[in-house]
C-alpha cells in the first residue's frame, strides 16, 4: 500500500477555490453525534489516500469555541465526508 | 395534597390509591381510567401530583402535550413501579418525570416521598444513574422545532430509517446539506443525538379524543 502525499497549499487559496460550502457538519460515534464545523483554510491537497481524503484543512466548530484539522473528501466542489484529527499522529486511518 | 391517579389496566394502581385513601395529608384522590379523563381532571380540579404506572410512561408523556401550560408549570408528576429499573429511571427523567415512587410491601414512605416530589426536596435528577448521564431532563418531551419544510421532509425520512445518504438521495440535496440540517434540528432542540430526534419525529401525534 502507497503512503499517502500531503502537498502543502498555497496561503493564498481561499476557501472558495475549494468548495461551495465551506460549513459541513462532522458525524461520529456510531452516527449518531452531529458536530458543525466551518473550514478556515485548506492547507493540503492529499494525494493517494487509502481512505479516500483529498484534503486537509483548518476548521472551528461553528456553534461553540475550539478548533481542528479535518480530513475531507471533496468531489466536485462538495464534501462528501470528513474526519476531525485529533492528534499530531493521527493519519487519517481509522 | 391532591392527587390524580392515572390507573391502567397493565399495572394497576389499585394498592396504591388504598393508601392513599386512608391518609389525613391526602385531601382529594381523582383516579382517571383515561387519556381523555386525565386531561379534563387536570383542566378542572386543583392537582398537586399526577401518579402514573410503569407501562403508562410514554401514554402519559403524550398527554402533556394537550395540558395548559398553566397546568404543567405546578404539577409534579411521578411514575409509580413495582419495578423501578435504570431504564425505567432513565425514561422517566427524559419524559419530564419529578420522581420515581416504588411500590412495595412496605407502605410508610409513599406519602412522604410524594410531599417530597412535590416540595422539590427529592427528584428524579438526584439519582446518582441520572446524574452520571448528564441527560437534560423532559428532552423528549418536546414538539420539534423546525425552520422550514425541507427540515420538515428530512426529519420524516430520518423517522422511518433512512440514513443520510438515502435522505439525501431521496430529497435531491447533498449528503452535507442533510448533516448540516440534522446538526441545526438537534442543536435547537436541545437534543443530544440523531436517535433522540428520530424518537422525537416519531412520538410527534396528538392523542384522539377517544383514547
């Protein structure tokens, strides 16, 4: 199995550059725990992941205080899913 | 005080309105046999403290939707069990219960413990299984708040089983659009997850007149 690429993204790409939305809402345990985030900034373009993520971005929780990076699928300027990171060492794997 | 019993044929309260029947603290006893009867004793008769049965819990629950608010905001409503398991607990306080009463051989704390409800002295929230859950208390009793219509087709879809994906698909939104939707119903309602929300969309009926 390949190791997946991260490319680092210019600071000059917006948001938009990327989605048409840039709030997405985040699904966990067992889906049943619905987290709203709004993404502040692509940082990589994500390259051969075995999961699928083609990106990852800055993001803050968009109805309380705090934030994360996310890992995210987008296809056709939309998010089809997203993984928050949790720590320095998480891949992105579940 | 004065009580409303609200007895059914499942668990009958029968040995409790005994009790209650043969004690100076208990000034009227209303016992209903009825959805429709509970409503109009609680419309028309001071009542301090409604009592229902384990298997009346989610009959009573629907009632309260029908009630004043004028009437909900005084009474203190107990659940009173042979059986007062943690799930039964845990039910009570997410429907809005002060207390759970069990019923036992041993008689003498039955009316204390109701002057205790309904004095605020003792609830349901103390519970040390309660308190553990972080739960808010009378979650599911609510009527849902929605924004517009198209939260209205999601949740209908969510109610009967269908995940994100399929609700979307269904409805011609993106998977996001739906999960952003689902996040805002949750979050102003004062819910905790997509179940809570699907229970709720599907508890959300009135009671007919002749239940």
């Amino acid at each position: 199995m390949n190791l997946p690429h991260y490319v680092l993204l210019s600071e000059a790409t917006s948001v938009d550059d990327f989605v048409d939305d840039a709030m997405f809402t985040d699904v966990t345990k067992d889906g049943e725990i619905y987290t709203t985030y709004r993404i502040v900034r692509f940082t990589h373009e994500v390259q051969e992941h075995h999961e699928g993520w083609t990106h990852l971005a800055n993001v803050t929780l968009v109805h309380s205080e705090g934030i994360a990076v996310a890992f995210l699928r987008v296809r056709n300027r939309i998010i089809e899913d997203s993984r928050i990171r949790t720590h320095s060492g998480d891949t992105g794997a579940s | 005080m004065n009580v409303l019993v609200c007895n059914d044929h499942a668990e009958p309260l029968d040995s409790l309105i005994a009790v209650l029947e043969n004690d100076d603290a208990v000034a009227s006893i209303n016992v209903a046999n009825t959805g429709r009867q509970v409503i109009d004793t609680l419309h028309s008769r001071p009542v301090d403290v409604s009592i229902s049965s384990g298997t009346g819990l989610d009959f009573n629950r629907m009632l309260q939707r029908h009630l004043d608010p004028s009437v909900t905001s005084t009474l203190t409503r107990v659940v009173a069990t042979k059986t007062p398991t943690v799930p039964l607990l845990v039910k009570a306080h997410q429907f809005g219960f002060n207390n759970v009463l069990a019923l036992t051989e041993h008689t003498d704390h039955i009316i204390p413990t109701l002057q205790r409800s309904i004095s605020g002295e003792e609830s349901i929230t103390d519970h040390p299984t309660v308190k553990a859950l972080h739960l808010t208390p009378g979650a599911l009793t609510r009527n849902i708040s929605i924004e517009d219509h198209k939260d209205q087709h999601v949740i209908e879809l969510m109610g009967v089983g269908l995940p994100d994906h399929e609700i979307a698909e269904a409805l011609g939104l993106s998977i996001q659009t739906v999960r952003n939707r689902i996040a805002n119903i949750i979050r102003i309602n004062h819910l905790s997850n997509r179940t809570q929300l699907a229970l709720l969309q599907n508890t959300n009926w009135q009671i007919p007149d002749f239940a």
